[in-house]
C-alpha cells in the first residue's frame, strides 16, 4: 500500500520537473481534419479533408525554481489531402512558408506566455499554440477553467500514474467578436465542441510527452431543423522519436534578458502574447461597384409575384452581402432609382436585413421628410423589426426617429411596435447587451405612454403595444396600473404582463392581476379576464387564488366566458403536473362545483395540435376562439409555433377581433360589447412581433359601405415581406491552432392576404385567410488555414402556406359558424456540400448529397363542436 502511494506521489513529483534543460526533444506531428454530416472519424478512403504532418522539437532553454522557457519549432511540414481513395503529399503554399522558432513561459504546470515572430505565417504561429497547450498539467484529478489555444475552457482532468487525460468543452475566445452572433433560440444556431486528449509521460528524473492523441469535433446545425448539420471532427497525434543536446541555454539571467538576447541572435522581432489562437481574416481588396448591376441581375426575382416563392428567397440571400458591402450613398441611388420602382418595397427589405451602420442610416435618410402614410415605410420598420441581432446603433437611430415621426398614426403605431421587440431581442443577446441603452429604451416606450392625453386611446394603445414587445420586467408597475383601468387599454396591458416570464412576475402584479380577472373596480372585458386567469395558472397559483379562478366556472350568467375560463385551465393542467394535481383537490370543494365547473355548454374553445415534426423541432397549429352569446364571434386567434430544446417561437399569428356585430346581424342578446360601435380587425405577430392592428371597419356605415361595393371581396394584401431569419456566426478553436467558422444565414419570405364577401340579403358571410411562406437557411463551418481550406455547407428550404377560411350565417338565432383549416403539399428540399481546396493549386475536391422531403397536403380537424356545425352547414350528414 505504502509503495503504491510513494510511487504516485514520485510521478506527480515527475510531472513538476518535466523538460531537463539543455534536452532537444524531437517529436512526429500529425493532424488530420474531416467535414461531413455525421461526428466520427472512420472511413479513411472516403475522407473530405486534409492532414498536416511536421517535426516538432521542443527545447528547454532556461529555467528557474518555478519557471520555464520552452522553444517550439515545427520542421519538414506537409499537406496531405484524397486522391484516389488516400492521403497523398500534395503541394502546396505551405511548402514555401519559413518557421521561426516560438518561446513558451511555462510555470507551475501551465503555459502562461508565448514570444514569436508576428511576421511568421498565422497558421504556423496557431499550431505552436496548439502544442503549448498540451503542456497544461494538473496534479490531481479535477474540474477546473483553463485558458488554451481555444480559449477559457471548462476542463476535466484524470490522472492515472503518468498518463493524463484531459477534456474540454465550452470553450470562449476572447478575441472572437460576440456582436456577430446572434442570442440562442429556435432562429439561432447550435455549435457543439468537444475535445479529448490522452498524453502519457516517460519515467525518469525529468519526463517528457512520450504520445499524446487529441480527438475532437465542432458540431454545427440550425435550431429549427437539427438535420442535415455539419460536423468537423479532427483526430491528432504528437509522437515522441528522440532527444539530442542543445548547447545554446541560458542560465542565471533573468527572463527578459533572455527574451532580448534571443531577438539579436536571431535577428527577428519576438512579440509577447497568450497561447489562444490567432483569429485571422483576410484583407479583402476593395470591390468595384456591384450594387446596381447585381440587383438588376436579380430584379425579375424579386418582384411581388415571387413574394412568398423560394425565387425571392434565394435572390435575397444572394443580394444580401452586397448590401453589406455597400455605401450609404451607394444605397440611396439605389432607393431613388425610378427604374427599380418595382420591387422598392423588397429593396427596402434588403436595407433592413442588411443591418449595416450604412444600411440604417441611409434607409432613415431616404424617409426622413416623409409626412404622410408611408407604405414602404411601414413595409421597412415591420422588416426591422424582425432583425435577428440588431446593434445598438440600430436602436439608437430607430428611437431618435421614433421620437421625432409624429406625423401618421399608423406609422407612429407600427414605429413603437418595432423599438419595443428589437429591444427585447437585443437584450436577449446578453453578452453585447448595453444595460444603459436598455433602461433608456425601456423609460422611452414609458414616458411615451404617461405623455398620452387621457381621451387618447390609439396613443396609449400604440406605447403599451411596444411595451408588450418588449417584455420587460421593469414595466410591471406601469402595466399593472394600466391593466386596471378597463377596457382597451386594460387588455394590452395584461397582454403584455403575458409576454413577461412568469419567474420574474411580482406578488403585486398577481393581486393585479386577480384583480382584473374578479373585476375589482373597473369592468374588465372577458378577453382580458381570461388572459389575467392564464397568467395566473402559469405562475403556480397559492391555494386561494386557484380556488378563485375555478368557482368563477360554476358561475353560467356568461356561459361563454365559462367555457372559455374551462378551456384555457384544461390546456394548462395538461402541460403542468403539479397545476392538474392542485386543482383535482379542489374541485371537489362544495363552493367550487364539480360538476358547473366541468359541464360547460359554450361554444368557446381553444386548442394545440401538432402540424408536423421534422428533426428536432415541433410545428404546432393552436386556435383560440371566443365566442357571443348567440353563436357571434367575439375574437380568435391562430397561432403557429417552433417548438425544441432551444425553446419555442411564434412563426405566424392571426387574431381577428369584432365588436358591435350583433346588433348588425339581428342578435339582440347583448354582451360585453353591445353598446360598441360596429368594428373588426386583424392583429398578426410575424416570429413573435405583434404588429399594429389593421382595422377593417369602425362603424356601421364603414361595413355597409364594404357589404354593398364588395371592396372586401378581393383578396387584400395584409402583410407582405421578406426577412432575415437567422443570421449567425461563431467558431471553435482546434487544438492543431485552426480554426472552425460556423456561419448560419435565413431568409423567410411572406404574403398574407385576406378577403370577406357579405350578402346582407342571404345574411351570411365568408372569410378567407392567405398566409404563404417560403424559408431558406444556409450554414456552413469552413476551416481555413491560409494554405488549405476544408468547407461543410447545409442548406434546407422549401415552401409552404395555410389557408382559414370562416362561413358565417346570421339568418337565425343561434347564428351557425363553421371554420376550416387546409395547408397544400409541402416539399423540402436539404442538401450537404463538402469540399477541400489548396490555394494557389488546381487542386479542388468536392462532393454533394441532395435530398427532398414530400409532406402531404391536408385539412385540420378543429374542436369537435366546430367539425359537427361544418358538417351541418355543408350538408354533411
């Protein structure tokens, strides 16, 4: 036992005095990098990438009791990349590439500093880095953070003897720019990187590395679809082949005179450094003008008839780095350009996406003496809003302009609308977030709302909107005081308490919102009653307040409303555990009524299906509809959404509200909104922006104007853009010192369109709902060493739509409504391109996978009542 542990506590004395001074160690070097679909090195013959191989010496040339200087140099490197089913030599520019030799501070087990020449080529500098960090040493087995070639790192150590086996993960650079990544989420993009490495040590006086194996793999797939993804896995190995004496060490100097008498002697400058990798972008020659003719080559493609096609898309993606590349004033001619006049509104959207200093600045340039309503300027800040990772400057810029635009209110509306979701995106980006310019923004959307004149509802209504977008917690107060005010105002406030995670909801703004929902003080709408009671079952509810929500269903004055209180706590009890078992112990209370509470006979409803599944994500449809007493529909929401473990999103939501309607089709039953005037709309929320509201018609002569000319027959465009969906860089450092870029771009393209047709002499109606889309999304993860460059590339893309159509008929009491839901067939097309190129060579290998996806077309069965009265209405016995 005794001898056991004396010989654990030699080796790990071992592992403290490696390197004799003065002992040249020689090594064989060997990396081998492969990009496919699917992590694991295997089939060798059929690999897309290339292998570098180099001597390695490693020299310790001055030490003292805590500290070493250790000499890298790399010797006799080659490339190796696939010609005929194997790795073969091939030159390159690497063959004609200079190594100078690299200086490592080492101390007490770690690489602290490294001294080099800052002319030598970068990718050789990395792969000395890389090699330094296997020099990271730990006594015992641990978890720990290291900084390396790939940056802090998380680390797990195990040391058995003198073998130690180190791997690494989660790994940030401190050089990479976080403002080009975009937050996490279902839009975003993954990366995963893993290491591991197993180095064994000679026994000995003073040991060194005798072989060290490293594999690793940068994984890289969108949120949205986790297949086709892109997976770089390296494989390396540092060999120890000899020693020999080196007769040029320093002894009994201080470090920094060394330093300085190894830059005369080997005539190079030698610049300090840390050991992370070297994260190096080429200097693009400045480009001629390519704006102009490239939108001209792309003009057919964008125009309106493509709109919601995957021409629009992929001429989008093609445009949009030229719009990156551009001047401001470059982008202006453009705007101005009569012969584009065409396809401005998709310009316009290229502007936003772009997202450039030059791109914002010049869109709010072009609009800046705009003082009427403005469709392209509408059609630009719904665009903006949709920004995956807008900057600081955009908020800045969009919020001056916001508070300076007071001259239509719809555009004002929409205007707000969009600061309060950029904020909200923003600030989910946490890592590039200015807490000052969120809290400015934040007592902007505020101060605009208490500036409000108290018979201005649309003011209000239009700051609370961007408050809802915004979601932040901050604003509870004022949405608590506003939620208690009744009415309109009341609604988007607690909409807006809604969009706030339930975590960060305070015990005030939970007595606010049973408040609402009992109709203590003002009378609440029972739209806002419902969606206070939702906010309450999300946020565990005590005892007493459940008890409060579930007597409220025994109460049948308003039997709507009841139904629609019982649907909304079925849906949350079936997704929440404890929530179902609470409420199973107190229905049976006397004052609760088992059976009121569950016998409800409205025809009110809500519900969530699935609408398909492709891999790792969830499409799911949901329908919220609130009905009148009488049959009449008071407001319904459909809702698609992305579901997977980086969360979940809204892709399209369509409200349609009415009030004042019953008086107008014969209903004489009454209800919250008898004493409206007659009015109804459409809300629609675009990737979970809430956009200003369209409103069909305010009063009764507005809807008997459309009922006898059938404006409204026609199909109408309600919301037709084209938006950047994703857009997203990172990287991950090897250990060989290269480095992985990952890059994730999006676009999504929509036209949604609508249209009534009403016969007062039948007393019926029709609606149909248009929504139609098309995505593409690109990634791709490119190792590039200068001298060889190995490329992933993903892409999936396809087009889709759904169509809801609503008959109504009023000739009788109670009125009869049957909706209907189809989508047409769905194909999906994913591709995988892989590729290994050698600059300044002919040599170029790629190869190619194609795939397609056919998902049926179909219509949706919605709750039961609906699918009986369809049947009736259709004669469908």
């Amino acid at each position: 036992m005794w001898e056991v542990k004396v010989c654990i506590l030699l080796g790990l004395f071992a592992l403290t005095t490696t390197y004799e001074i003065g002992s040249k160690n020689k090594y064989s070097y060997e990396t081998t990098v492969a990009v496919d679909e699917k992590c694991g090195l295997q089939d060798e013959s059929k690999l897309i990438g290339h292998q570098l191989k180099a001597d390695v010496q490693i020299t310790n040339i001055w030490e003292n009791s805590q500290q070493k200087l250790i000499k890298i140099e790399i010797l006799n490197s080659k490339i190796l990349v696939q010609q005929k089913s194997s790795l073969v030599s091939h030159a390159s520019e690497l063959d004609s590439l200079q190594s100078t030799p690299s200086y490592l501070l080492w101390e007490e087990g770690s690489p602290r500093k490294i001294w080099e020449d800052p002319s030598e080529h970068f990718s050789l500098r990395n792969l000395k880095r890389g090699i330094s960090s296997l020099l990271q040493l730990r006594k015992t087995s641990e978890r720990t953070k290291e900084t390396d070639v790939s940056g802090e790192c998380d680390v797990i150590y195990e040391i058995k003897e003198t073998s130690i086996h180190r791997r690494k993960g989660n790994c940030v650079h401190p050089k990479f720019d976080k403002t080009v990544s975009q937050a996490n989420g279902v839009r975003s993009a993954t990366t995963q990187y893993q290491s591991s490495s197993n180095c064994d040590w000679t026994n000995g006086n003073n040991p060194t590395i005798s072989k060290c194996t490293i594999s690793e793999y940068v994984k890289m797939f969108s949120n949205i679809w986790h297949k086709p993804s892109l997976c770089v896995d390296t494989k390396s190995e540092l060999k120890f082949i000899g020693s020999d004496k080196d007769q040029n060490i320093y002894k009994g100097k201080e470090i920094e005179s060394v330093i300085e008498e190894l830059k005369k002697s080997g005539g190079k400058e030698l610049a300090a450094d840390d050991i992370t990798s070297i994260l190096y972008t080429k200097e693009e020659k400045p480009k001629k003008k390519q704006l102009k003719p490239s939108v001209a080559k792309q003009q057919a493609s964008l125009s309106t008839e493509h709109l919601a096609k995957l021409k629009s898309v992929v001429a989008f993606y093609k445009l949009l780095p030229t719009f990156r590349d551009s001047t401001k004033d470059e982008i202006l001619q453009l705007l101005n350009n009569r012969k584009l006049e065409s396809i401005k509104n998709q310009l316009l959207d290229l502007v936003s996406a772009c997202a450039t200093d030059e791109c914002i600045k010049a869109a709010f340039e072009f609009f800046e003496n705009e003082k009427e309503y403005s469709l392209p300027l509408e059609r630009f800040v719904i665009s903006l809003s949709i920004l995956p990772k807008p900057s600081s400057i955009i908020l800045t810029e969009l919020m001056s302009f916001t508070a300076k635009f007071n001259h239509h209110e719809k555009i004002k509306a929409q205007l707000v609308a969009t600061l309060g979701f950029l904020l909200k995106t923003y600030a989910e980006n946490y890592e590039v977030l200015d807490k000052e310019l969120e809290e400015e923004i934040r007592l902007f959307l505020e101060n605009g709302l208490k500036k409000c004149k108290v018979d201005s509802e649309s003011c209000s209504l239009t700051f609370l909107r961007g408050l809802r977008n915004a979601a932040r917690f901050r604003s509870v107060p004022i949405l608590s005081e506003y939620a208690m005010k009744g009415g309109k105002e009341a609604l988007e406030a607690v909409q807006a308490l809604r969009n706030i995670p339930c975590r960060l909801l305070t015990s005030e703004a939970h007595t606010t919102l049973l408040k609402v929902f009992n109709e203590v003080g003002k009378r609440q709408d029972r739209s806002t009653r419902a969606i206070a009671a939702e906010v309450l079952l999300r946020s565990n509810p005590g005892r007493d307040v459940l008890r409060s929500l579930l007597v409220a269903l025994s109460d049948q004055s308003d039997s709507e409303f009841s139904t629609f209180l019982a649907a909304k706590i079925m849906q949350e009890v079936s997704v929440n555990e404890e929530l179902r078992s609470n409420v199973k112990n107190i229905l049976p209370e006397k004052e609760v009524s088992y059976y009121y509470s569950l016998a409800q006979n409205g025809k009110s409803s809500l519900f969530k299906k699935p609408l398909l599944s492709i891999e790792g994500t969830n499409v799911t449809y949901g329908i919220d509809m609130e009905m009148l007493n009488g049959g009449l529909l008071k407001r319904s929401v459909f809702d698609v959404s992305f579901e997977n473990l980086a969360g979940d999103s809204s892709l399209l939501s369509v409200g349609i509200f009415a009030q004042g309607l019953g008086a107008v089709a014969g209903d004489s039953s009454g209800g919250d909104d008898e004493d409206s005037s007659p009015t109804a709309g459409m809300e629609l929320g675009i990737l979970g922006s809430a956009l200003r509201p369209y409103v069909f018609f305010k009063s009764t002569s507005e809807l008997m104007g459309h009922a006898w000319s059938g404006t409204a027959s026609e199909q109408t465009p309600v919301l037709q853009t084209i938006v950047a969906f994703s857009d997203n860089e990172k990287i991950a450092v090897l250990s060989n010192g290269m480095v992985a870029r990952g890059q994730m771009r999006g676009v999504l393209s929509t036209d949604a369109s609508a249209s009534v047709q009403i016969s007062l002499w039948n007393r019926n109606s029709q609606s149909i709902v248009k929504t139609q889309g098309a995505l593409l999304v690109r990634g791709s993860v490119t190792v590039d060493a200068g001298f060889v460059v190995t490329q992933g590339t993903i892409q999936f893309k396809g087009e889709s739509g759904i169509d809801f159509n609503t008959d109504l008929e009023f000739a009788e009491m109670p009125f009869s409504m049957c909706l209907q839901m189809k989508h047409p067939d769905i194909e999906i097309f994913n591709d995988l391109h892989r590729s290994v190129s050698l600059p300044g060579t002919k040599y170029n290998l790629r190869r190619s996978k194609k795939r397609k996806i056919s998902i049926p077309g179909r219509s949706f069965a919605l709750h039961e009542n609906n699918n009986d009265m369809c049947r009736i209405m259709n004669n469908q016995f």
